[in-house]
C-alpha cells in the first residue's frame, strides 16, 4: 500500500507545482495535522484515494470549515482495505489561560483512547497509529508545546503496530530523524510530505 504522509507545511511540491503523476499510484494520503483545508480539498480532488487526517494544534479552523472530500479519524479506528488505522490528533496543553479545542494533557489523552478500549478490542488492535504530536521521549522536543504523549509509549507497547506517524515537531527545528523504529514499529516524522510503502 503506498502512502503519502504529510505533516505541519503545505509542500509546494505537490500544490504549487502540482503534476498529475506526484499523487499518481497512491492508495492513501495521510494527514498528520495542521494543514490548511483548502490543501487537503486539492490533494482530495486530484489524488484518486482517500485522504484521512486527525487535527493538529492550529487547526481550529477546521471547526467551521473542515476539508471537504476528506475523512476524519479522529478517536477512531478505521478499517481501510484490511489495514486498521488509529487517529489521535492534537499535542499536548501548553496554553493554560485560554481553553484550546486540540490540546489535552496527558491524562485526557488517556481518557480518550480509554474510550477506545471497545474498539481496540473489536479490531484487535491496530495497524497504524495516526497522531499530531510525537510520543514522549521518541523524537520530541523538551519544551511543554512539544512534549510527547508516554501514553502513545502505552499503545506502542501493547499493541505493537507496525507504523507510527505523526507531525508536529518539524524537521527544521532541531536535528531529529525523518525514520526511526521503537521495538518493533516503524515511527515517521510526516513533516510537509514522505512517500510511503506499507507492507501489511
């Protein structure tokens, strides 16, 4: 199954200098967060897949008008041609004086994927987890914005999928790695775009 995870920066690659076959032969495009509606309604209309996303910190605006075309998977568990994919969109709370919709600390996100316990028991456990932030101490940053979640650790540990990709830290912001692997799942910086070939 070939991927196209983005993250974080619309890539002028795709949008700017736009060529039918840079979204040719994909069977998913995967959104890791903040990214403009408008791109993700493009890539939607010229891709011939599905384009699946979970909410980034800035993407408040997606409230009013979420990307048409597009599918959510936020606290959710989707079965996408027999590859089961979790969405937990969101980083951690960093602004305490003013209530943000995509921002939890660390005990909220554990209620939420409690609330997923169902699921995760229906389907088995899971192929792919789709986040925005990092996991804690894989690849995030020290400062509260960008701490990771111990509880994506949590997921990782018991249901050991074979992908994890999420956005959020950007490249550019420190040296950290684009690919790494945590016992035995592939974890992936989506920032702006990568290509990616799943073996389920």
């Amino acid at each position: 199954m070939k991927l196209l995870l983005l993250a974080d920066e619309e890539s002028k690659f795709l949008w700017d200098f736009y060529e039918p076959e840079k979204l040719a032969n994909l069977d998913l495009i995967i959104s890791c967060g903040d990214l403009q509606p408008e791109y993700l309604e493009f890539l939607a209309t010229f891709a011939h897949c599905p384009v699946f996303y979970v909410h980034g910190n800035h993407d408040t605006k997606y409230l009013k008008k979420p990307p048409e075309g597009c599918i959510c998977i936020d606290d959710a568990i989707i079965n996408y041609q027999g590859i089961r994919i979790l969405g937990l969109g969101g980083c951690m709370q960093y602004n305490q004086k003013i209530k943000m919709p995509f921002q939890c600390t660390e005990q909220q996100m554990q209620k939420r994927i409690k609330k997923l316990k169902f699921s995760l028991w229906k389907h088995h456990g899971f192929d792919i987890l789709v986040t925005h932030a990092p996991a804690k101490n894989l690849n995030d940053l020290p400062d509260m914005p960008h701490n990771g979640f111990a509880c994506f650790c949590e997921l990782l540990d018991n249901y050991q999928p074979k992908l994890f990709c999420h956005g959020h830290v950007h490249l550019n912001y420190s040296n950290l790695p684009r690919q790494d692997i945590y016992h035995k799942t592939i974890i992936i910086n989506a920032y702006e775009k990568y290509y990616y070939d799943f073996c389920a």
